[in-house]
C-alpha cells in the first residue's frame, strides 16, 4: 500500500457520507451522480467527480464537498447551523454514523413538503384522490 492510498476504514467513511448524503439533501440544480465513486475510492484520494474531494492524510478524509459545502461543514466542521433543514438530534445522529460508524444511518423525517408529494399521498398534481391509486404490493 502506497502512502497516500486511502484504507479500507477511509472508504467506508467516503461511503457512509454519500449514503447520509443521500438520504438528506437534494441540490439547487437536481443530479448528483456517484456512480464513479467506486473507480475514484480505487485510485486514491484526489478530487472526485461527485465533488468530493479526498485525501488520505488530512484530519477529516473528506477534505471538501465542492458541491455541498454546507452538509459537510455541518458534518465535519460541527455547524448546526449550516444545514437548517436538520435538527441538532438528527445532526449529532448522522455525525456519529459519518464519522464513526456508531449506530445506523438516520431515516428522513420529512417536516417539509416531500419531493413528490402527490405520489406519496395517492393524489393528482391539483391533489385531487389520484384515480387509480398504486396498490401496495
């Protein structure tokens, strides 16, 4: 193993981040793909196309999140403030998992409007009762 190659514990951080990631934010601009991250974890640390960017060295694995700079100074640098659409309990849930691997990664409570709400609900777009409703399998 080279110096700089990222361990295997490395990794797993990197994946846990993205699978938090996942589940809590969306960005302005809709798509974020992670279907290289694999490849990238392979090669070592560096910046990676989802925007992470990764070094083996540094205090923190992920050193930046280009993308979502907000989510990751709430992860790594501690601000509740940084991500208001999480509350300090959900934080201190998802920092423990990120950074430690304790526990299980946190389910998303929406307090908002879900991303498609007529589809959760069974409703139209107007969110008139949705005609023919899906039927739970």
């Amino acid at each position: 193993m080279k110096r700089n190659d990222l361990t295997t514990e490395q990794k797993k951080l990197v994946w846990r981040y993205v699978e938090v990631w996942r589940r809590f934010r969306r960005l302005p601009d809709g798509y974020r793909s992670f279907v290289t991250l694999e490849d990238d974890l392979a090669q070592g640390p560096g910046m990676f196309l989802c925007g992470l960017l990764v070094d083996a060295e540094a205090s923190t694995v992920i050193f930046a999140d280009v993308k979502d700079p907000k989510f990751h100074a709430a992860i790594f640098g501690n601000d509740n403030g940084a991500v208001l659409d999480m509350t300090a309990d959900e934080l201190q849930r998802v920092r423990r998992y990120i950074v430690s691997g304790e526990g299980t990664p946190p389910v998303r409570l929406w307090r908002t409007k879900p991303p498609f709400p007529a589809l959760i609900a069974g409703k139209d777009t107007e969110g008139d009762p949705s005609p023919n409703p899906p039927v739970a399998a």
